[in-house]
C-alpha cells in the first residue's frame, strides 16, 4: 500500500517527460518508451542539432538539465539516447 501511494506522488507521466525536453528543444525528434509500464522506468532517445559538436556526455547532461531536477525524484529512471539532426 505505502509503495503504491509513493509511486503515484512520485512518478512521472511520459508527456511530462517529453513537454520538458521539448521547451528546451523545440525542433527536436523525441521517443519516450515506458520500460517496465510502471511509470518510473524510461528511455527517451532525442534527435537535436544542438547536439552537433557535442561529445555524448554534453549531450546527455542538455537532456538531464531540460529535466529541470525532476530527475531522482519525480522522475526514477532515465535511460538516454541522444543523436545530431
């Protein structure tokens, strides 16, 4: 019961995920999968120009800064697949 009730105050809807990436990128391409369709456990792969230039760890870390924090606390897991337009 008490699990239920964290993951509900805790979890992260996948549109949420995607409006946030998606104010921080506008011309994005983004997929967002559920991996265990429980709400806590995502991937989200982002196609960006922005990324040009950028190693894989910038580029990582532009997706977790759009989080604005939610991540570790709203939002559990994030698994990132980043890749240049």
């Amino acid at each position: 019961m008490a699990n239920k009730l964290y993951e509900q105050i805790m979890a992260m809807d996948l549109k949420e995920i995607e409006n946030y990436i998606k104010e921080a990128f506008p011309n994005a391409s983004i997929e967002i999968q559920d991996l265990a369709g429980d709400g806590n456990h995502y991937s989200a792969t982002v196609t960006c120009s922005e990324f040009a230039g950028k190693s894989k760890i910038e580029q990582h870390k532009m997706v977790y800064n759009s989080l604005k924090g939610k991540m570790g606390n709203e939002l559990h897991a994030l698994a990132i697949k980043t890749k240049e337009k």
